[in-house]
C-alpha cells in the first residue's frame, strides 16, 4: 500500500486516543 491508500486511524475531528481495560470481576478483585 502506499501512504496515499492508508486509512487515518484518527479522524481530524478526534483530538486523541485514550485506551479503555475491561475486566470482568475487577470490584471483586479489589476487595
């Protein structure tokens, strides 16, 4: 691919990008 066919894997109208973790049980993990 050249850079011209790349998709912009943030559009314009985002100004970042902030990561998200799941965790399944994590309140129960904490006690």
């Amino acid at each position: 691919m050249t850079d011209a066919a790349k998709p912009d894997p943030i559009p314009d109208s985002y100004r970042r990008v902030t990561p998200c973790l799941v965790v399944r049980g994590a309140a129960k993990a904490l006690e």
